[in-house]
C-alpha cells in the first residue's frame, strides 16, 4: 500500500501539479486550490480527508472507516515529502507519463481493497444508501474537478485532465485484468 501511495504522490507531484493539470479527486480539488489561492497540495488533500473520513465515519460502516484512515493520512504525508518536480516540461507527455504511474497506484490500492481516502467516500455512501454504482459516482465527482480546470488553469488543462481520467482508467482495468489472470489463478 505504501508503494500505491507514493506511486500516486509522484504522479501529482511530478507531473500533474507542475502541469497545471487537476485531474479528478481530492488532488484534483488540491492541485485547483493550490493553482487559484496557493494552498499547498499536501494541506488541501490533508483537509479534504480529514472532513471525508468525519463523513465515512457517519455514513458507512466502522470497517470502511477504519480501512480509509491510513491512506487519507499517508497520502498527504507523502505529497509533502515527495518534492515538486517538472521532470518533463511537455504538458501532454507529462499527463501521460503522470495518468499510467496514478492509474498503477490506484489499480494496487483497489487490488488490495484499499482507498487513498478524499472522493472516493461520496460514491461509498451514495451506493450504499441509494444502490448507484461506485464508478458512476466517482466517474461525475471526477468530471466536476476536471470541469473546474477550465476556470482556474484554462481549457488546455481541461483537455489534458479528461485525457488523464481516460488513461488511468485505462490502466487500472489492465492492471486489474493483468492480476486477475497471472496472480489469481
């Protein structure tokens, strides 16, 4: 889990906060704050998680709750000591690069029934209480931070985040498909 966790703090850090880029989720969020009032990224997903795990904590089973904490406190504890790099000028290449390393994290926390904590909990309790699948709750929630790119960084930034939802997307179901096949046999 530690790995998914600074595997995504480095696709921030490096590739997507240089770029200017808000790709969905409570990075997403941060990367906006960060961009439009200079709010560190580590102290934006910090809070977003704080008030995430509160709602989790009201809303969805104790176990959920408790399976959340780590990564909402390790996530913004590895965005702070992972430095901000623009290790590749190219906005394009750089979400690229930045979608497959988030979608690796991501496909190895959702491998191991793990959560990096901030948007994911909205769609836990939306499908809890209302039956609507998760990826569709979470597939709007991304929708909306990526819509914001067009407001704080312009519609470049927009373009490069939808690009960097599909990808990662992409990634995890190869990466879930990969372990389905060769490591659950």
């Amino acid at each position: 889990m530690l790995i998914a966790l600074e595997l995504i703090a480095l696709s921030i850090n490096m590739f997507y906060e240089p770029s200017k880029v808000a790709a969905g989720g409570a990075t997403g969020i941060a990367i906006l704050l960060y961009e439009a009032v200079d709010v560190p990224t580590s102290f934006s997903v910090f809070g977003i998680n704080i008030v995430m795990l509160v709602i989790s904590y009201f809303y969805l089973e104790r176990m959920t709750t408790v399976k959340l904490i780590f990564g909402s406190f390790v996530l913004p504890l590895f965005l702070l000591i992972t430095p901000v790099i623009n290790l590749i000028p190219h906005p394009f290449t750089s979400v690229i690069i930045g979608s497959i390393i988030f979608g690796i994290g991501l496909a190895i926390l959702y491998t191991l029934d793990m959560s990096s904590g901030g948007t994911t909990v909205p769609p836990m309790i939306i499908h809890r209480h209302f039956e609507i699948d998760k990826y569709i709750s979470l597939f709007v929630i991304d929708g909306i931070v990526c819509i914001g790119n067009i407001f704080v960084t312009g519609w470049v930034s927009f373009g490069l985040a939808v690009m960097s939802v599909a990808i990662s997307s992409v990634v995890i179901k190869l990466c879930t498909m990969f372990e389905d096949k060769y490591i659950n046999f």
